[in-house]
C-alpha cells in the first residue's frame, strides 16, 4: 500500500487508487502541506515514525491499514 507523505509534519495519507473520495483527501493534504516537501512511498517504511492525518486535518496514530473497506 502506498501513501503521500510530508517530510518536514512526519504526517501522511494512504493512497487508495481509483478512489475519487481519496483523491479529494490527497489534494486536500497537499494544499495543506504545499509549501513543505511531500513524497509517495510504501506504507510499511513511514508508518511507525510517521503519523495519519484523519480528513479534518487532525493527527491519529491509530493504524488505519486495518480497515482498508473504509470509506471517507
């Protein structure tokens, strides 16, 4: 699984393809973060040091990977 990821916040965003809802999110993020330094990269090497941004923009540390049917 792949995510969109800020480097300077340590915050990121999971990517689901084909998801226009997700899509929506990811913009979203990258407005919010467009003047830091933003990649995509493999869930599995940022999600222990790096925390989930929830659609309100606020951090959660819950992993959200385990519930991959959830909609937003």
């Amino acid at each position: 699984m792949r995510a969109r990821a800020c480097i300077k916040c340590k915050q990121y965003v999971i990517i689901h393809a084909n998801n226009p809802l997700n899509q929506n999110i990811i913009e979203d993020f990258e407005r919010k973060h467009h003047l830091h330094t933003l990649i995509t990269i493999n869930l599995e090497e940022i999600k222990d040091e790096y925390q989930i941004t929830k659609n309100n923009g606020s951090k959660d540390s819950s992993d959200e990977t385990n519930n991959s049917k959830d909609t937003f």
